[in-house]
C-alpha cells in the first residue's frame, strides 16, 4: 500500500521541494539520505519513465542549488537510482541494502566497473547478517566495506568490549588509508564471481603506497594455495607491510 510519486507532474517535484526546503531551513543539516525503495509498476506510458528521472533530476537540481552545503547520499536499492548523472547531485550512493560481507564483494565488484570507489556508500552490519543470517568475522566485514565510504549500522551498546575496540581501530586505520582508497587507481585482481577469491588494490598515483583487500571466499574442501600478484608498484621501491609487522619487500617481488 505504498507508491511512488508521479515526479514527472511538476506540481508534484513543487510540492516535495517545498516541503523539504522547510525542513532544511528550520533545522541544522549537514547529511541528506535520500532512499529510493519502490521501483515503478503499472506506468501507462513509457514517456512517465523519461519524465520521472527529469523530474527527479530538477528536484535535486533545486535542493543542491538552495542548500550546496548539505551532502546527499543516494540509494542504489529498490528504485535503482545509481547513475552517472545523479552523481552530479549525490556524489555518493548506498550500495545495497545487503550487507552481509560475502555478498558485498560480488556488489561492490560490480558497481567498481563503473564507479569510482569515493561513490560507494558501505556498511559494517551485526552479526549474524540480517539477509543472510551469515556468521562473517569483523575483520572481514571491515575490510570489505572500507573499499570505499566506510560507515556503521549497529548498536553498539550490544556489542563486546573486544568487538568496540576492533571498530574503533578500524575507523582510525581507515582515516588514515581513506585519501589513498578514494583517489588512487584501482586494480581488480580476484574477480568472486571468476575465482570465488576476491582482491581488490588501490595504488596511489606516484606508486610510494597501496592499500589492499581479499577475501578468500567460502570454504572448501582441499583448497588450492592461491598466489596473489599485486599490480601497479615501484618495481625498484621497498615497501612495508603493515600487517606483516612492517616488514619490507621489493616492488618486484610483490608483483
């Protein structure tokens, strides 16, 4: 018994714009998450879509104009408004509603063929994952949603001491990796969906640094070792890795 509004009537686009100019006015807001949960059914005709997405296009076209200050994030579920034209408008966009880290490297795989990382909203959920019901280690589920805007839906409250302490040293390394995972070029080196491995790297663009993910997949009986090459480094640099407790290796022995 819900439905979605016919935004390609302009006394309608009118009528929303007005109603959220109020609120944004009256109150100090910063951060707008604009969900897009109803798809379109039963359209008469086909020009509806065409007009839809324009009306939905001037309504944030007139938010953005009235409040530049204030940061829209767009949602891909539901109505599927992920596109390279809204990202004029809402520069960063909730990836899925699924959370569940296995999951997500299958979405976030795919979106990165189109989207730069800094685009990607993702989430550290609870476990066991609402979906899929999934028991996922933080570490994991960490990892995973740091490939692009890291966020947090929880309570916290209920979590452990341990579980606390493991947020929080992920919210200060992601800080400090962020500039590089947001800007740097971005190598797909496990595909999920080819290898059931998933790797993704991030290197920055004078190659003194690079940030990297993988996650093996779902276990299975007599698994082959899997070597893993990274790309894009100072085949000449030493570089340190920080998870092997800063030990040094050569560019060209990485890669």
């Amino acid at each position: 018994n819900q439905f979605v509004l016919d935004f390609s009537r302009k006394d309608v686009v009118d009528f929303i714009y007005e109603a959220m100019r109020k609120i944004l006015s009256e109150y100090d807001i910063s951060y707008v998450k604009w969900d897009m949960n109803r798809p379109l059914s039963d359209v008469d005709d086909a020009k509806k879509y065409i007009g839809y997405v324009k009306g939905v296009y001037s309504l944030y076209e007139r938010i953005t104009a009235t409040f530049p200050h204030i940061l829209i994030e767009g949602c891909c579920s539901g109505g599927g408004r992920f596109d390279p034209a809204i990202l004029y408008y809402s520069p960063m966009i909730w990836s899925s509603d699924d959370s569940d880290a296995h999951e997500r490297t299958k979405i976030q795989y795919g979106l990165s063929l189109c989207y730069p990382l800094q685009t990607l909203s993702n989430h550290v959920s609870v476990c066991p994952n609402h979906q899929t019901g999934r028991h996922t280690p933080l570490t994991t589920r960490g990892a995973v949603a740091s490939l692009g805007c890291l966020g947090y839906e929880l309570n916290a409250a209920s979590l452990g001491a341990d579980e606390r302490a493991q947020i929080k040293a992920q919210a200060e390394a992601y800080k400090v990796a962020a500039p590089l995972i947001l800007t740097g070029e971005l190598y797909r080196l496990s595909s999920p969906f080819e290898d059931g491995a998933f790797c993704e790297q991030v290197t920055a663009a004078d190659r003194s640094a690079a940030y990297v993910v993988y996650v093996g997949g779902l276990g299975q009986c007599n698994m082959p070792v899997r070597k893993l090459r990274l790309c894009g480094l100072d085949a000449d640099a030493r570089y340190s890795i920080a998870e092997r407790d800063g030990a040094v290796y050569g560019g060209a022995e990485l890669m």
